[in-house]
C-alpha cells in the first residue's frame, strides 16, 4: 500500500491512503471486496446556501490506531471518511 510522509521532526502527520478489505463467507464461497475512498465531497458553503468543495482529491487517515476515531479522519482536510466518496472495487 503506497504511503506519503511528512517529517515528524516538525510536528507534522504521517499520512497513509486508506482501503477497506470486506470478506463475506458462506458455505462455499469468498467474497472479497476492496473499498477505497476517493475525492471529499463536503459542502462547506451549505450553510450560504452555495456549493463549495475544498478540493482533496483522496481520504489519507491521519496517524490513529485502526477502528479508533482519529482513523476516521482525512488528514489531508479534516472531514470524516463519511464525506469521501467511496469506491468499491471487486
């Protein structure tokens, strides 16, 4: 998995492009399923009643222990996962 990171010396986070791999079981057959997820999609004029995006391209999750709350958020813009557009790929 490619990772990008910042120097630590100056305080800054590492960055890391998240995937989610789903396994679905039954009797006979595996499913596998990668989710990544793509380009924030926040409206961060909604409250104006316009249309504004801040313009990060892929959710990195900041440096938090998988499954915790501080994993859930991009450290590229700060939005939770929820607001990334989310790619399933087979």
């Amino acid at each position: 998995m490619p990772t990008s990171r910042l120097d630590k010396s100056s305080g800054e986070q590492e960055m890391r492009k998240h995937e989610v791999v789903m396994r679905s079981t039954t009797s006979s057959l595996t499913v596998r399923t990668i989710v990544r997820y793509g380009e924030c999609q926040k409206n961060h004029a909604a409250s104006i009643g316009g249309y504004a995006v801040d313009g990060c391209r892929e959710f990195m999750a900041s440096s938090g222990e998988e499954g915790s709350t501080a994993a859930l958020t991009c450290a590229a813009c700060g939005c939770h996962r929820n607001f990334h557009r989310r790619i399933v790929e087979d």
